[in-house]
C-alpha cells in the first residue's frame, strides 16, 4: 500500500513536486523493499536529479531488486552504471 501511494505521489502537479520529492525520498529509507524500489521508480518519474546522493546508498541495498532498481533509476537519470 504504501508503495502505491509513493508511486501515486509521483503524479502530483510540478507545482507541488518540491513536498512530494520530500516524501518520496523518505520512503527509499523504508523497512520494506517494495516501498524503496517504488520510490525509486518514482524519483526516475520525476526526473529528480537532485535525489541521486540519497539513491546511492541504495546501490548497497540488502534486497537484489532494490539494488536493481536503484541501478536503472541511475540510467533513467542519465548517469552511466557498472555493474
């Protein structure tokens, strides 16, 4: 559930994108890796190029898909990823 909402939250107007951004980036410390790679695929959304020194960390996630996530949201923003 919460992953949907982060995703949902990704959808907001631009005018409200600053508060949003703020949210999404506290779900990527979430207990629970679904909500992390949601919103991971939300700051890609958003083109959030300002969030990429809070997904980095993520490139050390215990959770394979979330490491996954965090190497294509990377792509998606543009930065080139060795695997």
């Amino acid at each position: 559930m919460r992953g949907d909402a982060v995703i949902a939250l990704s959808f907001a107007p631009r005018q409200q994108h600053r508060e949003v951004r703020k949210i999404i980036l506290e779900r990527l410390k979430d207990s629970h890796p679904y909500v992390r790679e949601m919103a991971l695929i939300a700051i890609a959304r958003m083109k959030a190029k300002e969030a990429v020194p809070h997904i980095l960390p993520l490139l050390n996630d215990p959770d394979k898909e979330v490491r996954e996530t965090t190497k294509k949201t990377l792509q998606k923003l543009g930065y080139q990823v060795r695997e």
